[in-house]
C-alpha cells in the first residue's frame, strides 16, 4: 500500500524526560495526520545545529488520531539528538513522515515482541495495533540498568511484560536472549517481531530460526534522504541490495543472508 | 512576471532549476512533495548498460556541511530503465534527461545508442565523472584525450543534446571543457562530488567501505562556482552549474558566474521541496532587482 508522505512543522506539545539517555516528544500535526503503520518513522529536521546536516530517523512510538498528535522516543547519542533534546513545548520540529514499510499482521494470536535500547521505540504503537486485531502479545524488553526501565504501564496495558537487565536491577539479569523464555527447549511463540542493536537482532533471529518460528525485525542504517533517492541505506536480501527507507525497515528474517 | 524559461542548445526549459542526477531517483518519489510540472527538468539516476549492486554499506558519512557517498552508479541497467522506468516517467511535464555512465567507451555507447530512442528523452548527460566505481568513471573525466574520445564516440550515435558533466578532481577544469567540445558536446554540467575521506578515529577505520567517496553539499559550493566561472570563461557552450546549491541565493550565484541553469543535489534530502522554493526565489530575486530575462543574469558577474 503506498501512504501519502508529507513534511510538515509539528509542534512539540510535551516533552518526557524518562531518564538520563531517553526522552520523548508529543508532536502535533497542523493537518490531520495521515495513516501511519506500526513499524513506519520520519526524518527529522535538527535546525540550529551546525554539525548536523542531515535529517535523524526514528521511529514512531504510538499514534493519537483524536488528538492529531505522535509520539518519538529518542535516545540521546550525538549532536542531533543532544539538540532535539532541547525542544520544548511549543517549539516546531519539521518532520517527513511516515517513511518505510510496516511490520506485518500475524497469522496468530502466538506473539512476541522483543526490544532493546532505542529499539523499544515502534513495539509500543506495534502493541497497541495489535490490541486493536485483539492480539495481546508478550512484550519483552532489554534495559541496561533499572533507572532505564520506562513506560512499562504502557505497554503492561497491550499484554503481558517481561524485563531483562544487563546488570539484574530489575526483571532478569543479562540480555534479552538469555531470558527464560528462551531457555526451554521449544518456544512459544509462533510470530517475533524485533527491534534492537544488531547484535541482539541477529541472536533473537538465529532462535527464531532454530525454532521455525516467524521473525521481522526492523532494521537500522545510517541514511542521507529517508525516502528513497539516495541509495545510501542498502542492505543485502535476497533481491540484492534493498534500501532500509522504503523496502524496510522491517524486514522477515528469511529475506536476509543471517546465519 | 519575469521571464524565467532558457533556452539551453535548443532545448526549452521552462525555468533553470533542475535537478542532480543521484539525489532525486527517478522523480516519481517526490510526487507527494512538489509538483514535478514546476521545474525545468528533471536527471535522473545514471543508468549503466548491466545491471549494477554498488557498492558495500556503508555507503554515507555525515561531513561538517555536507556528506560523502559512495553509492557506486547502483542500477538495474539500460534495458530494465527502458522497460520499467521510462513509461512510468516519460509524460512527466518537465524535461526527463538521463545520466549515462560506463565503464568502457562501448558500454556508454550501447546505452546512449538505446536511448537516442526514446522520444520523451530529450537529452542525455554522460557522467564521466563518478568518482566511485573502480574501472573507468572518472579516468573519463580527468585525461582530456579520454574525454575527448568518449565524447566523439557517443556523438556518433547520439543526435539529440548532448551534455557531459565534468569532475572536480582535475587540475585544469578548463582543459576538460575543451576537450569534451572538442568530441562534441553541447553542454557542459559541472560539478560532480569532489573526492574526500572519513575516518573513524574510534576503531581506526574508514567510515567507507571503499575508503574515499564522493563529497557534496554546501562544504563544495566554493569550489563549483570557480570551475563554472572558469569553464564560461574557456568554453561557448552553455553550462548547467551545481554543487552544494541549498537556496535561491546560492542558484542566482551560479547563474552570475555562467550558468545557464542549474542542479539541486544534496538539498533534496534535507528539503524536498527545495527545488522548487529556489525556483519561487528565482522569481522574487528577478522582481526585486528588475531583471526581466533570467538570461540577462547569466554570467554577468561584474568584475571590474
Ligand atoms: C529507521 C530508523 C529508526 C530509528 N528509530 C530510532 C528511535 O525511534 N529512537 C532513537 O533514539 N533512535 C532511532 N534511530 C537511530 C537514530 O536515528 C540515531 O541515533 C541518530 O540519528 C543519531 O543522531 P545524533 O546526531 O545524535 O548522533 P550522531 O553523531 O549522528 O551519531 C552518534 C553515533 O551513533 C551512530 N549512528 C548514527 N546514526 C545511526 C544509525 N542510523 N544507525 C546506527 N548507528 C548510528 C554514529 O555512527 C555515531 O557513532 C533510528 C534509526 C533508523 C535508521
Ligand atoms: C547520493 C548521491 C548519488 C549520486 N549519484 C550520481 C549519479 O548517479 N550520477 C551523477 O552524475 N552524479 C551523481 N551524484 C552527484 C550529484 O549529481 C552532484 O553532482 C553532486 O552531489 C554535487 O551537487 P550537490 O552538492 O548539490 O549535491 C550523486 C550525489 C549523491 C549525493
Ligand atoms: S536513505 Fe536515501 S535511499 Fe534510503
């Protein structure tokens, strides 16, 4: 399905700090927003900062149409996002928006979802879509440390919540694949969807694998234009070079050279 | 209402904004940005004879004002372009003008051969300039002799404009300009992406994954306005100017140093509709200095 994308000044109409690395931004839109799919992001304009030239990707964190607002949880790493972190309400950030392809509807009420650092950032709308297809997935979540752990209301409200950190603060000690979920001899689970380092991608995908259970993840690059023209965020698939903006970023693990 | 059309070796171009080859794919993806109808034409990404992957990712570095790439001329090939693309393109109410590379003088001249074809195609502008494929490329674009050669080859078989854009990475872009009218050309574009480097001081590595790539942006706009006012002062063909153009300002210079019209490149990423807000500006620089004909503005620096 192609989705109208449009560039558009949002004004910032909250801004939560969750904790030292992470915040998010209330953004509303001056028209109705368009359809947005889960899995979908935009590409910020960072203005006012001379070292960041081009426009930062993240993905949408949840939708509100009676509100006309969304929502982006970012995690502060260099100049851009270090300034994005300055907005305040009623500030404007510019957005094109919504970029990319979708995660896709299971084939069963048997769900997943697993997300680490800034990749948490598209489970919570995914969740709240699912809801809607009355799929209540379990939601399983890697942080490094309890003060990061955040918004787990949220997401407690679209299924059940499971917590990993990597120093054992809170929920289960160590990293997303080493949680007891995985530890038995076969999952669950008939559908995981995947967001999250690379690393962490690739071992939730080779249990995925092992387990013939389906599996999308949502890949990131770095990218100069976010829709398409540029060519400057391939990935290899299994159709060649595909660019991450349009043909991604999610992606079903079969369609990628992991091992 | 100021005259914005030019005319450019007998192709009518509405207004002199175009845009650059590589950073506006075929133009249909920014159909929900701009109206494609306001521009003076369109390049689209080169097309090679074979299809081509390009290069490993990754492929972009952020610079400070501006970016490298090295994408690496990535296309499904001239017969894919012919089949799939062009009747997707060709009633697009703007100029469509194709950017042909190769790596041999055969390989530009079956694609030049094929589309000569094509009737909605009214010009091709052969990138002998690309700093980022191994073979061929930019050898093109920086020994005259070869410059000279690729051009006569493709005229042969050409018989609509033909435009060549030249690279950056020379010591005489005056030589270059002389060399490609000498094969032939009726128009010169320039600039491509200068050569540049990023490094990784972290993990001691490149950022590239071929180690130097193609820079573009604002950080090279210095250098493209000195080569276009070099070229206009060495050659009489007319020149279409580009290289880190972000606004109707940086446009207006280019047109001054002798540009008959212009690219917006890099500027497509960060505003997609940047084409046509400079086209917008155009018109109320025009306005705002009584200037009637876009064409009196063209090379008429003063210097003295
Ligand atoms: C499709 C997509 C969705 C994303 N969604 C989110 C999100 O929801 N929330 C969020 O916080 N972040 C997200 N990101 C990552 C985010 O875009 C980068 O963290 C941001 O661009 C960094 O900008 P900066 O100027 O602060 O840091 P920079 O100075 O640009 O980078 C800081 C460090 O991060 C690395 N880096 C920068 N961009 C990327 C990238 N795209 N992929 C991998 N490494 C990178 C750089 O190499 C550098 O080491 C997403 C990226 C993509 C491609
Ligand atoms: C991502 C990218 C891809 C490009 N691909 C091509 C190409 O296929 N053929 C070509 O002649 N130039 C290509 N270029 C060069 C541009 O057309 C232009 O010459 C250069 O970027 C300078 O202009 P700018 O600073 O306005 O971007 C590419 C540039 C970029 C940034
Ligand atoms: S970022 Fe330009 S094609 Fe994907």
């Amino acid at each position: 399905m192609e989705l109208k994308k449009l560039v558009e000044d949002l004004r910032v109409t909250g801004v939560t700090r969750l904790n030292k690395r992470h915040f998010t931004l209330e953004l509303l839109s001056p028209v109705k927003l368009p359809l947005i799919l889960p899995g979908q992001f935009a590409q910020a304009l960072v203005e006012n900062s001379p070292s960041t030239f081009l426009r930062r990707p993240f993905s949408i964190h949840s939708v509100d149409y009676q509100k006309n607002t969304l929502r982006l949880l970012i995690q502060i790493k260099g100049p851009g996002t270090s300034h994005l972190a300055e907005l305040k309400a009623g500030d404007h950030l510019n957005l094109i928006y919504p970029l990319g392809n979708s995660f896709s509807l299971p084939f069963t009420k048997d769900v997943l979802l697993v997300g680490g650092g800034c990749g948490v950032a598209p489970l919570l709308f995914l969740a709240q879509f699912l809801n809607q297809n009355n799929i209540h997935p379990t939601i399983l979540l890697g942080f490094r440390t309890r003060e990061e752990v955040s918004e787990i209301d949220a997401y407690s409200r679209c299924g059940k919540v499971l917590i990993t950190t990597d120093d054992g603060t809170e929920g289960e000690k160590g990293l997303v694949v080493d949680h007891s979920i995985f530890q038995r001899e076969k999952i669950e689970f008939k559908k995981i969807y995947c967001c999250g380092p690379d690393a962490m991608m690739k071992a939730v995908a080779k249990i995925a694998r092992m387990n013939n259970t389906d599996c999308e993840v949502s890949l990131e690059n770095t990218m100069a234009c976010g829709f398409g023209v540029c060519l400057c965020c391939i990935t290899p698939t299994d159709k060649g070079n595909e660019r991450v903006c349009v043909e991604g970023p999610v992606f079903n693990i079969r369609r990628l050279p992991w091992k | 209402m100021p005259d914005l059309s030019v005319n450019i070796a007998g192709l009518p171009f509405k207004n002199p904004v175009t845009t650059a080859s590589g950073t506006f794919g075929y133009g249909d993806e920014f159909r929900d940005f701009i109206d494609l109808g306001r521009l003076g034409g369109i390049f689209v990404k080169a097309v090679t004879g074979k299809n081509r992957d390009g290069n490993a990712y990754p492929r972009m570095a952020e610079t400070s004002s501006g970016m490298l790439n090295s994408v690496g001329l990535q296309n499904k090939g001239i017969e894919h372009f012919c089949h799939e693309i062009y009747p997707r393109i060709k009633n697009f109410n703007t100029n469509i003008i194709v950017n042909v590379s190769g790596s041999t003088v055969e390989e530009y001249v079956e694609v030049a051969e094929r589309i000569n074809e094509l009737d909605n195609i009214p010009a091709i502008e052969l990138n002998i300039s690309c700093p980022n494929v191994k073979l061929g490329g930019m050898a093109f674009g920086t020994i005259p002799s070869m410059a000279t050669e690729v051009t006569a080859e493709v005229r042969k078989v050409y018989h609509k404009v033909l435009m060549v854009k030249l690279s950056p990475n020379v010591t005489s872009i005056s030589d270059l300009a002389k060399a490609v009218v000498d094969g032939g050309a009726d128009v010169i574009t320039l600039i491509n992406t200068l050569l540049g480097m990023a490094i990784d001081a972290e993990r001691r590595r490149p950022v590239l994954s071929t180690i130097t790539g193609g820079l573009s942006g604002p950080a090279i706009k210095p250098v493209a306005l000195r080569m276009v006012w070099q070229v206009h002062k060495a050659v009489h063909v007319p020149i279409i100017g580009l290289g880190g153009i972000m606004n109707a300002t940086d446009a207006i210079e280019f047109i001054l140093a002798g540009a008959s019209a212009i690219q917006v490149g890099t500027a497509n990423f960060i505003d997609p509709a940047a084409s046509v807000k400079i086209a917008d500006g155009i018109e109320s620089y025009m306005e705002r200095h009584k200037i009637k004909h876009i064409t009196d503005l063209v090379g008429a620096l003063r210097t003295e």
